[in-house]
C-alpha cells in the first residue's frame, strides 16, 4: 500500500529529524482534521440522504410520526458501516501508523 502521507507533516521517515515549526503543527493539525472528515463523511452522508427522504416520504404521506425518522438513519448508518469499515479502519491505521512510525523524528 502507498504512504498517503509522503510529502507532509509526517516527512515520509527520513530519519533526519523535524522542527516543531508552526508551519509543522498547522500542517499535522490539518492531516487531522482531514482524516476526521473523511472517516465521518459517509455516515453523515448516509444518515442526511435517508433522513431528506424519510421527510419527503412523511410531507407527502403527511403521517408525522416522531419515531419513523429514527430507524431508518440507523439501519442506513450501521449499513454504511458495513460498506465503508474497513476504508475507514484501513485509513485510520495508515494515519496512526504514519504518526507512531516517525514519533522519533518529532521528538529530536
């Protein structure tokens, strides 16, 4: 598997060493919430497409049940789960992986 991270805060193991410069931290804060959003991104979308059509469905239909939107985004979540998991595992080990493989770097 190709290093996601070569080329950014991560320095893709050089062994030489990083400084702590704001311009590092920015950057490793930004590869942060980067991979946050994408690990939230289809559960999110998922939950927000069923629940637009689950709304749709109760104006036309005009039964206005409290509990009828809640069942479905869970099942369409734990479903995407199912599909998306192990992206999302797969992405979040190489994120780890990438930080604990060059912690000496940041640490010189």
């Amino acid at each position: 598997m190709p290093d996601l991270y070569i080329g950014s805060p991560f320095g893709g193991g050089t062994g030489r060493g990083v400084c702590m410069t704001t311009d590092f931290i920015i950057g490793f804060a930004k590869m942060a919430v980067e991979t946050t959003l994408l690990l939230a991104m289809p559960m999110l979308g998922l939950g927000m497409i069923v629940g637009l059509v689950v709304s749709i469905f109760q104006s036309v239909t005009q039964i206005q049940e409290m509990t009828l939107t809640f069942v479905p985004k869970i099942l369409a979540v734990m479903l995407g789960l199912l599909i998306f998991g192990p992206w999302m595992l797969n992405r979040l080990m190489s994120f780890t992986q990438g930080i604990f493989t060059n912690f000496p770097d940041y640490i010189r």
